[in-house]
C-alpha cells in the first residue's frame, strides 16, 4: 500500500499544470476582452459580462463583438489540439494532425459544398464539417491499411488526401463563388465575423466528443502498446480506433465550421504538451485542449494588436509564430516522441 | 487449458502450417521450435484470435475460440509480442494495462489494480523499477516489466514470441527462471526460442515446427532421439553429461563423405 500512494504524487504534478494553463485560459481571455481598436478596463468588462450597463457601447463590443470571437477562439483552438491528440495517439503517429492527414482538408470540403447548396443552413454547417472530416480521417485510414500501413505511408496518404479535398474546395470556390462569402479567411483560418449563432452548434458536439474521448483515455493508452498487444490485453483494438478516429474528426470538423482551416494548431500542441506531462492520455487530452485554447485565443490577439487597426487572420499570425517556436522546439530536444 | 485441433493457420490465401493438433498443459513450459518462417509466431497469434484461422478448431477450455470476446479471451491468455511500441509511460503504468481485461466501461484502474500491479512487478524482480520511464529501461529491465504485465493479467495461460531475442546472457536466463516459475504456479507457459540448446535445457515440451506441418511434439529427451531437430535445422545435435544435467550444442552437419 505504501507503494500504492506514491503512485498518486504524479497526479498532483498533473493538477498543477492543469491549473497553470487554466489560468494562462483566463489571461488571454480578458486580455482579449479589454484590448482591441477601443481598449477597456477590466472593470468595464466584468460588468458588461455580468449583465451590467446593457445598451453601453462598452456592452454592445463586448458581448457582441469580442466574447463570441472569444469563445470561437478557444472552442477553435482547444477542439484542434485534443483531436490532434487523439489523432496522433491512434495512429501512433508523431507526424499526424488534423491539418496533416486530410481532417481539416475534408471538413472544408464540406463546409463549402454545403454553403454552396445551402446558403442559408447555418446550423447545418458543423454538422457537415464533422461528416467531411470523419469521411477524411476514414479514407486515409483505409488507404494506409491497404498499403501495409507504414507510419510514413499514412502521412503521404493524408498530403494526397488533403491536397485533392483541396482541390474539390477551389473547384467549388470557382463555380460558386460567393459559397464562402459568410466564411471570409476561410482558407487561412480567422475570426472574423464570427457569431454566436454560429458557435453554438458547433460547441455542443466538440464538449461531448472531448468528454467521451477522455473517458476513453486508458483505452487509448492501451492502444498505444500496438495494436496486437492491445487486442491481446483484451481490446477490440479495430472498432476503437474508429470511434476515437470518428471522435477527433467531430472536434475537428467543429473547429473548421467556426474558424475555417486554421492549420498547425493540432500538430504543435500535442507535441509542445507532451514534453510537459508526458504521453499518458488522459494528461495529454485534458493538457492539449487547454493549451490549444490559449495559442489560439493569444494568436488571434496578436494578429489583432500588432497592425491595429488592421487586422491580420489568426491563421497567419498562428504560422508565423507557431512555425519558428515549433523548430525551435525540434531542435533543443533533438527529435520529438516518434 | 487451450486445445488445437487440426488448425491450419497463415497469412491471406497461403497456409504456413497445416493441421496442427496440440494442447498446452497447465504447470508445463511448451517451447515452439523451427526454422525461420516456419510458422511459429503465426501459430502462436492465429492461437490467441489475433489472426483468422484457415481451417481447424482453437479451444479455450472446451468452448470454442469463435464463441468467446476479445475480452474474454485477454482473461483466459496473455501475450507478449516480439516486437512492440515502447510508450514513454511508466513501468507501473505498464504493468497497470495487464488488469484492463477486467474493468467494464469507463475504464478505471481500482485500488486492488494497482496492488496486483505492484506485487507483479516486485514478483518479476522489477519493484523498484516502478516510477521509471519504459524508454529509459534496458531490454532486460523492460522484459521483466512485460513479464510483470502478463502476471498481472492473471490468465491460465501465457504466450511469449521470442521473450529472449536482444537480451544479453544474464536477462536471458533471467526470463527463462521467471517462465519457470509461472509454470511452477500452475500456468501454461508458451514460448517460441531460437537457441536450440536452451530450449532442449529448459522446456517441459517441445513442438517441432517445420515444412508447413507439426514434424513431433514430446519431451527434450524424445525430441533429441527423434532426429526431426536435425533434419530441421541442417545441424547435428549433441549433448554431453555435466553437473547440472544434459547440456545440448549443435554442429554443422557432417555430410557424409563420398568414397572415390
């Protein structure tokens, strides 16, 4: 038993990251609140948060303005980084991410097919997101099982995947071309004209598939093992990656429907973690998602700030910052998890 | 106690062995002996479900293998896979994943889990590997982790492919003890071994796999008069008399010499 408690001292390390980043949430949270072409006080803040001084100009930026791109932001960034957990973990693949093996690539696809059918189906939107997403993590799938499934060959599989649902965006793009009028920094990625009308179909989905890929966090450590030793340890190894696979592609198709293709953020977060807590997945999911949500919500202010008061789509600012840390990274441990 | 009965077992359309009939008993250490690509890891992963099976019949104590889950079977058999992702998780952690087969949905490791867990590590001389990294172990630190695994899984029996490939000498004989020991529990220990003289050294029972057929199964003593290992092996076989019993070599094959 005395063994037994030392096993829980790691937790406690656990908890204190979780509250590290929490509070680096909170930060670029209200940071995003106040600052912007009209800066406010914090105080002014709270009280238009709260409820107070309703019909102010002050009320009228915060909570229409900047809370929805808020929560976009975090909702966007936090959904990104736990599927590429999820993602990297079940294919046992440092080199995949949403942006990587033809999640975010099929989700665009979606979400601009739908817009051209259907321009006024806003809510629809997440939802062919999450269908165009889980159709491309399941064509990678299977085209990297039909190939002998060499972690190399995944990848390469997914560059094709992506560059053709690339293509079929472009060719909708051209044909129709105000499909994406209401998503403008689509390809990039940003945030602006974002609404809560449009957040919240989206925010449903992402909660409940984070919520139950977290509850299926031992099975993916187990997983983890290889597939013949976890089937051995008495998991069905195949229908679990598909359920987690289908999981992360409806954070990642939910992410998409709110900020377009923001690339990156579900490679480099899992990563930038990883070195933190480890590769446990509980840890990892719970560390991801708070992580993504702070990159996200501290790219889109920067690219709000620097060229005020124009603005620069997170997408940019997200490459341009997370690219340099991200080799910076490579290179001081000399080679990541692989 | 798992049953083969006339299993034909490989991979796609081509079988690799064909009607192998045997049983692995309880209390006994079985080593698979054979030629590379003789079929002995597909025997062995056909035997544990994680293969389709050709033709023949697989038996987990009377019931067949088709009727059981996966889960069912993972109480039933453990496995220890030649090659495998080293996760950088914990030893104890490791060893944690050897009880997953008997937690339902959400899936927690409860207090007597990590007991089970701690007891098997210190069982298989790793105790105070407990907090390590798995990557920063040796191959020999991480096999007794793995041994560890498979106690914790509490099943009847245990398959092992190649338990002793990479390890140097000392590990070696270390993880040949601990199979010993676990069938000294009363558990069917199943391995597949490329050192011939160990296997002749160690084992209860040996089968002899070779050209796509179960060539001879029984003990050390039979299999060194059967004559099938040097057939098999294109060696010849001697052993001497020493201290410790019989020790088994093997030398090139003498071809007999043509007369002018």
């Amino acid at each position: 038993m005395k063994n037994w408690r030392t096993s829980c001292i790691p937790n406690n390390k656990y908890l204190r990251i979780y509250a590290a980043l929490a509070a680096l949430v909170l930060a670029v949270s209200l940071l995003n609140l106040c600052l912007g072409a009209e800066k406010m006080p914090l105080g002014e803040v709270l009280r238009a948060l709260t409820g107070g001084g309703s019909g102010t100009t002050a009320f009228r930026i915060v909570r229409y303005v900047r809370l929805p791109r808020l929560c976009a932001c975090l909702l966007a960034g936090g959904a990104l980084a736990a599927s590429g957990a999820i993602i990297q973990g079940v294919l046992s693949n440092a080199l995949a991410a949403p942006s990587t093996i033809g999640v975010n690539a099929g989700a665009g696809l979606a979400v601009a097919l739908c817009c051209a059918i259907a321009p006024t189906a806003v809510k629809v939107v997440p939802l062919a997101a999450m269908a165009g997403a889980f159709l491309g993590v399941m064509t990678v799938l299977m085209i990297a099982r039909r190939t002998g499934a060499s972690k190399i060959t995944l990848v390469l599989a997914g560059v094709a995947v992506s560059s053709i649902f690339s293509a079929g965006i472009d060719a909708v793009v051209t044909f129709v071309p105000e499909a994406l009028n209401g998503y403008s920094d689509f390809r990039i990625g940003g945030f602006s004209g974002v609404s809560m009308a449009r957040i919240l179909p989206a925010l449903w989905p992402a909660i409940l598939s984070f919520v139950a890929s977290l509850s299926l966090h031992n099975e993916m450590d187990v997983l983890l093992l290889g597939k013949e030793q976890a089937q051995s340890l008495g998991l069905p190894a195949e229908r679990l990656r598909v359920t987690l696979l289908g999981l992360a592609a409806v954070l990642a198709g939910a992410a998409v429907s709110v900020c377009g293709l923001v690339g990156f953020v579900g490679l480099i977060v899992p990563h930038i973690m990883r070195t933190l807590v480890g590769e446990e997945s509980g840890p990892l999911l719970v560390s991801s998602a708070l992580g993504g949500a702070a990159l996200l919500g501290g790219c889109d202010l920067l690219g709000r700030m620097l060229f005020a008061p124009y603005e620069i789509p997170v997408g940019i600012v997200m490459s341009l910052a997370g690219g340099p840390f991200f080799i910076w990274l490579l290179q001081r441990r000399g080679r990541l998890h692989d | 106690m798992i049953e083969l009965k006339e299993l034909t077992v490989g991979y796609g359309e081509k079988p690799v062995l064909r009607e192998v009939s045997m049983v692995f008993p309880p209390g006994q250490v079985t080593v698979l002996l054979g030629p590379n690509g003789c079929g002995k890891s597909t025997l062995m992963k056909t035997a544990l479900g994680l293969l389709p099976r050709q033709g023949g019949e697989i038996l987990y104590d009377g019931v067949g293998l088709e009727h059981l889950t996966t889960r069912q079977v993972a109480r039933k058999a453990a496995y220890l896979a030649q090659s495998r992702e080293i996760p950088s998780i914990t030893a104890r952690r490791m060893v944690l994943h050897g009880r997953f087969p008997y937690l339902g949905y959400p899936r927690r490791y409860r207090a007597e889990d990590y007991e089970t867990a701690q007891k098997a590590l210190e069982w298989a001389g790793a105790g105070d590997l407990a907090d390590c990294p798995m990557q920063e172990l040796s191959g020999g630190q991480r096999q007794k982790v793995y041994l560890a695994m498979a106690l914790a899984q509490d099943t009847e029996t245990v398959f092992m492919d190649e338990p002793t490939t990479y390890l140097d000498v000392r590990h070696q004989l270390e993880v040949m003890t601990v199979s010993r020991r676990l069938a000294d529990m009363g558990r069917a220990v199943v391995l597949v071994l490329h050192d011939l003289s160990m296997a002749l050294r160690e084992a209860d029972r040996l089968a002899m796999l070779a050209d796509g057929a179960l060539r001879q199964i029984g003990t050390p003593e039979e299999i060194f008069a059967g004559g099938e290992l040097d057939r098999a092996f294109g060696v010849t076989v001697r052993r001497v008399w020493t201290e410790s019993g019989w020790l088994y070599y093997c030398q090139e094959k003498q071809e007999p010499k043509e007369t002018e």
